[in-house]
C-alpha cells in the first residue's frame, strides 16, 4: 500500500467523533490515504461506517482497532479519583458514569473485518495475537501497528506487522503505547525514526507533523509516509465538536499529557479539567474513560469547552481550516517545496 501511495500522507484514525467516512472518502479520493477510527464504535455503528465510506469511495482505506486492556485495573487504585470526579460534575451538574471495563468489542469487530475486508487495519495500544494477524493477512489485509518505544517495534516486527506506525510524544490524542507505564520512555518522532531507521518495515511516521516541510523532515529520517491528525480536526468534513474546533482555532494555550479523561495519557489542550485533575489522575482504561464519558457529552453539547477533552498534537496551532482534499493538496504542493 505504501509503495503506492502518492502523496505519502496518511489521515490518521480520529475516535470519538472526529473521524468520519466522509472525512475519510474526501482524503482517499484527493490520493492520500484515510484510516476510520473504530474506537468506541458499536460494531453495527462501524458496518454502516463501512458502507457509507464504499459508497463514497473505491478507493482503498484502512479501519482502525484498539487492542483491549489485559484486565481490569484495581478498582482500590482508582476509587479515589472517582470521588473527585464525581464531585467537581456534581457541584456543575454534569452526569457522571460506572467506572467499568469492557474490551470494546474488539472480537466482534475484527470478526467484522474478517468478513468485510479493509485494505489495512491498523492497531493502537498493544500487538493483536498471531492468529489475527494471519486472519487478516488470510482475508488480503495489511496489518499497521503503532508503536512508540523501540522495543514495542521489536515486538510488531517479530508478530508480522506489514507496517509500523511510529508515534512521537508530540502527537495528539492517546499515546498508543502497549502499556499504559509511567515508568516508560517517551520518543519524540524524529527520535523513534532515527532510532528505528534499520527497521525492516515500513515506517510511518506521527506525532507534531503539520505542514509539507514536517512531512519532508519525516520522510528525510526514513519514513515512507506521514500520518497526521490534529491537521485535520478543523477541516468542514471532520465530526469534531464545535468547542473542540474553537479551541483549537485559538491557537495560544499549550497541549499536556494527562490521564485524567480517560485513565490514560494522551495529549491535548490545556483547560479547566486537565488542570484540576491531572495531579490525581490513575491509570486505569477503560474505566475512567467510561466514568468521564457522560459528563464529556454532556459539555460538548452544552459547547462547554472546560470539560471536554480538547485532544491536539502540540503543534496545533498550525491547524488549518480547509476542506479535507484541499489541505491534501497543500500539503503535497508544501511538501514537494521542500524536497
Ligand atoms: C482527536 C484525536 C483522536 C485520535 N484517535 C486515534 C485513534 O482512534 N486511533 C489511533 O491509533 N490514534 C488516534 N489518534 C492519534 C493519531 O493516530 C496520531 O498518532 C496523532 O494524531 C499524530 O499526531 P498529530 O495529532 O500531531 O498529527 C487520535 C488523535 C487525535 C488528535
């Protein structure tokens, strides 16, 4: 897939809402390439995705997996925070959830992409067993892994990964990692590049990339594409939230890593939540995600934009508003400048 891929940008999976097949078709059709995040998506709510995405599109794409946590965190590590959760919704009024643990539907997705094959799945925060990789090499996909330390690329090399996704600490959203461990090193993009430069993959490189001259860079350290998201979570075709994009359109306030929204580091903009919580922040994914769940909704359609997760990757501010095809284009015209 990557050997084709002209201009080597890649539409990285954006769940939670900003993902859409529309978003995905427009960057497809323009001849990037364009992942559907399934992340926290019914399994009936990624078919019609799915379909919609072939009925606007025959070109190929890729669909997006989390690998499920091992087992449910401890619920005495956790059971303070929850506290403190509940009390800064209850003294705003905002519904809070269960802290409970699911696998998000993993098995029944994939069984789903067994049956209704994506040109790739990529997976985010661990390496999918054996036996699915060789479903879906068997079903004629390519399987992605994203990985951010040197020897989680061991690891999705030894397991027979057809590309690896090297995500930076700059990047927005959710750090992929295997492991959700304080104690592990964080890789700057052009680090993990650098360091993974002898990989015998494909390298897909993501994490700050904003512009043609980012691509470039990345390319020049030996990435064969660029996966960008945070460039795209301003585009009309993007399901990002209407506080989310005012945020991000400001452009001033910086981006942190915490786990305070879902129980696992990811980066995005500074606001009221981020800063009240971080200190008590634990990790434990899924079940924070599941107890912040409705208060988020409930912001985000309040336009409550100091209650939401505000994910962007630092470099935001270099977010441009355009339609999907369009900043394709600009990107591949900056990009081709600075080659
Ligand atoms: C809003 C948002 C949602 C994301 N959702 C996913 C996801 O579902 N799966 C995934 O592998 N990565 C996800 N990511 C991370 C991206 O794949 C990618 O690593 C990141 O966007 C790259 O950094 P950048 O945002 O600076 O471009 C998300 C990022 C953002 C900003």
């Amino acid at each position: 897939m990557l050997d084709r891929l002209q201009p080597p940008i890649v539409l990285a999976p954006l769940a939670g809402g900003p993902s859409t097949p529309a978003l995905v078709a427009a960057v497809c059709e323009a001849g990037a390439f364009g992942f559907l995040a399934s992340g926290y998506l019914r399994p009936a709510a990624l078919a019609e995705q799915l379909a919609e995405l072939r009925s606007l599109t025959r070109r190929p794409f890729g669909v997006n997996l989390f690998i499920p946590a091992p087992r449910p965190a401890d619920p005495a590590t956790y059971a303070p925070y929850v506290e403190e959760i509940g009390r800064w919704a209850g003294a705003r009024g905002l519904p809070v959830g269960e802290p409970w643990f699911d696998d998000d539907a993993y098995t029944e997705k994939l069984d789903l992409l067994i049956r209704d094959p994506a040109p790739v799945v990529s997976f985010t925060f661990g390496m999918p067993d054996a036996e699915a990789v060789g479903r879906l090499h068997d079903a004629g996909s390519e399987v992605w892994v994203t990985v951010t330390t040197p020897s989680e690329a061991a690891i999705a090399v030894a397991g027979g990964a057809d590309a690896l996704v090297l995500q930076g600490t700059e990047a927005g959203g959710h750090r992929g990692s295997f492991s959700d461990d304080d104690s592990r090193p964080g890789y700057s993009t052009l680090s993990l590049l650098q360091l993974l430069a002898g990989t015998p993959r494909p390298l897909v490189a993501a994490g700050g990339l904003m512009s043609g001259a980012g691509i470039a860079a990345a390319l020049a350290a030996g990435a064969r594409a660029a996966q960008l998201g945070t460039a795209f979570l301003l585009c009309p075709e993007a399901g990002t939230a209407a506080p989310h994009r005012a945020a991000l359109r400001r452009g001033d306030v910086p981006t942190k890593v915490t786990r305070a929204f879902t129980g696992r580091a990811a980066r995005g903009i500074v606001n009221e939540f981020m800063a009240e919580h971080d200190a008590a922040a634990v990790s434990a994914y899924p079940e924070i995600h599941h107890v912040t769940q409705p208060l988020r909704r409930q912001a985000r359609a309040d336009g409550d934009a100091a209650a939401i997760n505000l994910w962007a990757g630092e470099a935001y501010a270099l977010a441009r508003e355009l339609p999907a095809a369009e900043l394709v284009r600009v990107l591949a015209t900056e990009l081709a400048d600075a080659a």
